[in-house]
C-alpha cells in the first residue's frame, strides 16, 4: 500500500470525525448554525437526526481507522476501497439531495484516497 493512499485515508477518516462532531455535539451551536446554514428552531427540530447522520460518519471514520492499520495488506486495500466507496456514495448521494458542495468537501477526497490506493 503506498504510503500516500494512506494519509489521504487518514485525512478523509478525520474529516469524518470531524463531521461526527459537527452533527452530534455542534449542531445546535454557532458552529453548526453557520456551517448549514440553519436557525436555532430549525436545528432544534432536525438534531436527533442530525445525531443519527454523525454517528454514520463515524462508522466510516472507524472503518477506514480499521483499514489504515490492518496488518495484512491485501485486507488493507480491500477495507479501504470499501469505506473509501462508501464516502464517495455518501458524498454523491448529500450531493445530489442537499448541496453540490457535499462533493467536493467529502468525495473528492476519499475518491483521491481511491486512486492512490488502486494503483
């Protein structure tokens, strides 16, 4: 596995944890308001699920954590491309319902981390 493949891993795992924090424990704060975009009632009325979608996103986090440090290379490479594609589904899908910026914040990313470790 090139080392490469595995920061740009490690950068999209963080990222990830990043947006967990965000949807679970910011989302009603400044922070959140102003990162989506929102008024207070409405966070007020959309945080559980809010903290529902942070908690998938640290699914991935721990997975591709899991990938990162995995012993065996052939599994590495496998678990990357598998919560890699999960981010880039994720990032298309966010993209195509909520807002093109999605994208290029979350896919982009994991689809570079892709490249690298397919090569």
């Amino acid at each position: 596995m090139h080392m490469a493949a595995l920061v740009v891993s490690g950068l999209v795992a963080v990222l990830h944890l990043y947006f967990l924090t965000l949807e679970m424990f910011l989302w009603e704060k400044p922070l959140g308001l102003k990162t989506f975009a929102m008024d207070a009632q409405k966070a007020q009325l959309t945080a559980q699920l809010a903290k529902n979608q942070g908690l998938y996103n640290g699914f991935l986090s721990a997975g591709l954590v899991w990938a990162i440090v995995h012993p065996d290379a052939s599994v590495q490479v496998q678990l990357l491309r598998f919560f890699l594609g999960c981010v880039i589904v994720a990032g298309a899908y966010g993209a195509a319902t909520v807002n093109k910026r999605i994208f290029f914040v979350q896919a982009v990313p994991a689809i570079v981390a892709l490249g690298l470790a397919s090569v």
